[in-house]
C-alpha cells in the first residue's frame, strides 16, 4: 500500500545505516513503512512550489516493461530516471550511500555534498531502538523500510527541492535517498515517483492514523499540489504523463481506499460480449461492497488476477476464437485415439491454471505436428483447417509430463469410450496395462485453456501475414465507480498477447540402433504469449483483485483525480479511448496530438492503439525482459 503508515520497529542498526530485513514481505508495491526514529513536527511547510494551473506534460520513456519519466533533484540539479507508479505514492530516488546498489542500475544521488537546498531532517527519538548510540529523547536522521512487489527497500527522509517537466516543488520530509535493498531487480533502476492514490483526510486528521507512532511520507503531487493528471503508452515510443490536465467527464469514484481501485464487474469476450462467468456482481456476498476489485496500475507490466478466474478467461476464450476451437478438436481427438490404443497419457493432481503454466511435451509434440503441414493461414476464419495428422511411431507408448499439474476437478476419462474394460485389458500389451493401472486414479485430459497456451506458443507456424485484432475476439473488462458510473474498457488482441523469444525444450525421439529413445534439445524460437498472470490477493469488501497493467494504458489514457480535499468521492478515474483522444506525444511540455479527423480515419474496431500497426509479430509488443509483478497480502479492502 502507498499509503500505509510508519510503524516503529525495536531490533534496526543505527538509523543512518540501515540492514535488509530477513523476510521479504510480498507487499503491493508499497505494503509497509517502517520508521526508524519518530518524532517530527505537527505541520509540513512547503518552501518553494512554484506551479502553474497550466496544463503541461513530461515524456514517458519506454523500457518495455514500464515507463520512467525524467525527475530533476537538488540545486544544481541532477536528473533521474524515475518508474512511474500509481501503485505507490513516494518519491525514491538510489543514493550514492547505498553499496549494494548495482551499477547497472544508473546513477545515483550526490544531494548531501553537492545540493545547496537538502536537507536531512533530525527526528525526536520516542521509542526503542535498541541502538547502542540512541536514546529516547536523542535527535537523529530518519530511515524507512518499504516492502515491494520484488523485495526491500532501506531509506533516509530528507527533503530537497524536485522537479518534473515545469512543475518544481520543495520535498519537506518528502524525499527518500535508497541506501539499501534486497530487492530481485534488473536495471536500470534509479528509482520510483509514485503516482498512487491519496489518502482522504477527514478533518485535519487521516483516517486510522495513530499521531504518536505514525508519520505520512507526502508525494510529489501532495507536495506539488497537483490534482489531476493522466498517464497513456505508445508503442516503441515514448508516453506521455499530463500534469493539471482538465477533468474527465465520465468519473469513476474510487472504490479503493489504499491504491486506484474500481468495482470489477468481470470479463466478456468478443462483440457479442460472452461474459467468462466470474467477478458477476450477483456474486457479491452480504457485508461486501463490491464482488471484485480491480486497481489500474501503470507499474505492472502484465494483467493480474486470480488464477482461477484467468483459467475460465482462457477457456471462455478457445471456445470463442474459432482457429483454437478447431485445434482444440483436433486435439482432442489425437488424445482419443491414443486411449483406445491403451497409450496412456496422465500427470500429478493440481488445480487447473497450473496447466498452462507448464508445458505438457507430449501434446506439445502432438501440437507441433498438427500445425506442421499447414498452410499460411490454413485455418484462419475465412478457410477450412487440416485434418488430424497421423503421430505413428513419434508417440512414446507411455509418457507422463513432467511437472504438468491436471485438474482436480478432470480426474474422469476423455470420453465414455476412454474406460478400459475386460476385453481391451487383457488385449493390451502389459507394460500399457501397467501404465493404465497407474494412472487410473489421475487420467489427463486437455483443457481448452492449455491449448490455447500452445497454439499460442507456436504462433510462428501461422502468425505470419494473420492480423490478430482481425482474428481474435477483443476483451471487455467491465468497471463501475462508487458512485455507480460504469465503462466497458475493451483490450484488443495486439495487447493482451505478446512476442518473446525463447529457448524451448523440444521433445524428439531418436533411433539409436534401431531403439527409440526420448531426447530432448534447446532451440531458440519466437513464441506468443498471453500477458496475464496469476495472484492471489483477496480483500474482505471487494473480494478478489485484480491488477490491470500496462496493456490499459495502451488502450487508453487514464486520467487520475485526486481530489480537492474535500468528500472522498472526488477522487477517482476517468479512461479515453484511442478512438476518441489519441495519446500524442509531448513537446515543450505541452501534449500535441493529432487532429480528431486523423484519429477518426485510421481508428477502427481492430486498433484501438491508432499509432500501430501490423501483421503477424510485428504487431505485437516485444517481451525481451522479466515482466514487473505485484506480490499481495489480504486486507480490508483495494
């Protein structure tokens, strides 16, 4: 959480030189602040905030994972590359103290020795340290531990004046200089500007907060007294952050108390919006406020969500894209055929999105060969498909994927006709009876999730010259406001799959003095992937959460109001499609974008992304890096 309060913590080294904590809590991106030394003023007075009511803008440079944007901090100033984040609220910058900071990280903070304007506050220590150099009562420097989605993240409070684009502010207690991690991080990384949600102030205190042992770290936009801004993405290009931007005329109150949250009332697929049977607001439970959240967050690379509820997503979605449906039968089939040939073919218990997880080699090999005959575009929507290519000898007699998890609930045979009886026992060569007895209790059978994983990690056999906003069904997340307003937020193909090459296990069978031996060898192949994964964060009021990242801010610009102050309810979202504002660029601080005739003429039902374009991979959004994930923890509530 962003806006989770400091809480003294009794076993720390001295404040100035702090440790890495022994667990690494799977927080959001922001779960705790621990304060080292409390003690601090009743009022934060801001010295410099210079900052029109003009709407301006600054670049968000893409690093395919996330956006930065640049952060100018100290006078003279240095600038960073900072992540920008809605799903935290503080303003982190790598400090030259911190030695176990890689390099490859980028640059680090000179302000204690070269900055005329920080400042490192001295807190009144009110609690036990168990600091052999403080006692109650002692004057110190401040430090913070925050726990992210990948780790631990050991930080100085100073203050210091920062700047994004034209818009400057003074940091009082608002700065925080990382001296230490344990944080599992590929550079570069020079830090975080959150962009999170406010916390609502009822009066002149906060809610839940307990003055004596508590302190809010204050964010940029707090500091800065910005109330709207917006973010959006572009294609291998830079993205624009809006600061002051108008207000949005379709608000979406937030239902989140903690970060940008929103009523997810589930997924539907396709023009005929085919709802995927899950988050259904019917489904709400007594006591709760919401079925399912939903948080936008333009940290996370992929969309997040309950794993189960993605696994009836993928299926909904086979059933409903017409070349995975045809090769889900075609699948299917081949399987058949094998069981009444006795092959046996089973995998350990599990739940059912782990199968998608794990790629089963047999019907991996099974999948190769299907698609290996086929022409270009061979079963595309217009055009028929290939029938079931014979496997013969390439099939082992008996095989069980390693690692594949089958589902709990698929532990039946294929179909009626898969039950061995009597007669076809004893027909069967022993080693295939044996095989059957062993896996009688845990029979495989093939999910249309799992195929389309595969189809999809073969996309090479038939992407080439396919269009896949013209081939597969869009998806319509559908959102509601605490105030009732609702909106369809549709993601199209090109987002919601993604290109990545990697090294791929492919299972073969070698003929070694006339023996046939399973082997296996590396190759180095493009796959398409689904940019979904799998959490688990339930809260009590708005049940499970999901995590909409980067492919949202693709489709549209979100617009972030964060309120006047005055009733919680003006905090909240607003989402513009490419079709009706198209995300632009940012020049000379100001946001130019195209003219609404432009944006009408190349925007169709198929691209909502206007500025791209593209058949086969080269449609796609290139995955070379891991993906940036939120870990959760349950809670009240978003």
């Amino acid at each position: 959480s962003s806006h989770s309060r400091t809480k003294p913590i009794k076993s720390r080294a001295h404040p100035a030189h702090p440790t890495n904590e022994p667990n690494l809590l799977a927080g959001m991106m922001l779960n705790s602040i621990s304060l080292l030394v409390l003690g601090f003023a009743n009022a934060i007075l801001v010295k410099d905030v210079q900052q029109t009511r003009i709407e301006t803008c600054s670049p968000l440079k893409n690093h395919q994972t996330y956006s930065s944007v640049e952060v100018a901090i100290g006078n003279p100033a240095q600038t960073f590359s900072l992540v920008a984040d809605t799903g935290s609220n503080s303003c982190i910058v790598k400090d030259c103290a911190c030695k176990q900071c890689p390099k490859s990280w980028g640059k680090c903070f000179t302000g204690p020795e070269h900055s005329k304007s920080f400042n490192l506050p001295l807190f009144k220590v009110t609690n036990n340290t168990n600091s052999p150099n403080l006692k109650q009562g002692d004057m110190a420097p401040a430090a913070i531990v925050m726990s992210f989605g990948s780790g631990q993240i050991a930080a100085q409070i100073a203050s210091d004046e920062v700047r994004i684009g034209v818009v400057r502010t003074f940091m009082e207690k608002g700065l925080l200089l990382m001296v230490d991690h344990a944080l599992n991080l590929e550079g570069p990384f020079e830090g975080i500007l959150g962009l999170g949600r406010p916390s609502f102030k009822d009066g002149d205190k906060s809610k839940n907060v307990n003055e004596t042992s508590a302190f809010t770290v204050p964010g940029f936009f707090d500091k800065a007294h910005v109330q709207r801004f917006s973010m959006c993405f572009n294609h291998q290009a830079d993205g624009v952050l809006g600061v002051n931007t108008p207000e949005h005329s379709k608000h979406l109150s937030s239902v989140g108390k903690l970060h940008w949250g929103l009523d997810f009332q589930g997924v539907s697929i396709g023009k005929e919006k085919i709802k995927a049977g899950f988050c259904d607001p019917s489904s709400k439970k007594a006591g709760m406020e919401t079925a399912c959240g939903i948080i936008p967050d333009s940290g996370t690379t992929l969309i997040a969500g309950n794993e189960a509820h993605i696994g009836a997503l993928f299926e909904a979605l086979c059933q409903n894209w017409k070349r995975c449906k045809q090769m889900h039968g075609e699948l299917v089939k081949e399987l058949q055929k094998m069981a009444k040939a006795g092959i046996a073919v089973s995998g350990p218990g599990g739940i059912p999105f782990a199968m998608i997880q794990k790629e089963p080699e047999l019907v991996a090999a099974m999948m190769a060969e299907l698609l290996t005959p086929q022409t270009e575009g061979a079963m595309n929507q217009s055009e028929g498909h290939a029938g079931p290519i014979p496997l013969g000898n390439k099939v082992p007699a008996e095989f069980t994927p390693a690692g594949l998890k089958s589902a709990a609930a698929a532990k039946k045979p294929l179909a009626p006709e898969e039950s061995q009886d009597a007669e076809s026992q004893e027909g069967s060569q022993e080693g295939s009876q044996q095989a059957s007895k062993e896996g009688s209790q845990e029979e495989f059978q093939l999910p249309p999730a799992l195929t389309l994983q595969l189809l999809l990690e073969h996309c090479a056999s038939w992407i080439e010259g396919v269009d896949l906003n013209q081939e597969m069904p869009e998806l319509t997340f559908h959102v509601a406001g605490a105030n009732g307003q609702k909106q369809e937020l549709i993601i199209t193909p090109r987002n919601y799959v993604l290109a990545k090459a990697v090294d791929v296990e492919v299972p073969t069978i070698a003929n070694v003095m006339r023996i046939p031996l399973k082997t296996k060898k590396l190759e180095h192949k493009k796959v398409c992937m689904m940019a979904f994964s799998p959490t688990e964060y339930t809260t009590q009021l708005n049940g499970d959460v999901w995590i909409m990242g980067t492919p949202l801010f693709y489709e549209y610009t979100a617009h972030y109001d964060r309120g006047a102050g005055k009733e919680e309810k003006d905090i909240g979202m607003g989402f513009t499609a490419r079709a009706e504002e198209d995300c632009g660029t940012c020049q000379g601080n100001k946001i130019q974008r195209p003219s609404q005739s432009l944006i009408g003429s190349e925007s169709t039902r198929s691209d909502h992304s206007t500025s791209r374009s593209g058949m086969g991979m080269d449609g796609l959004k290139y995955l070379d890096k891991q993906p940036v994930t939120r870990g959760f923890v349950s809670s009240k509530s978003i």
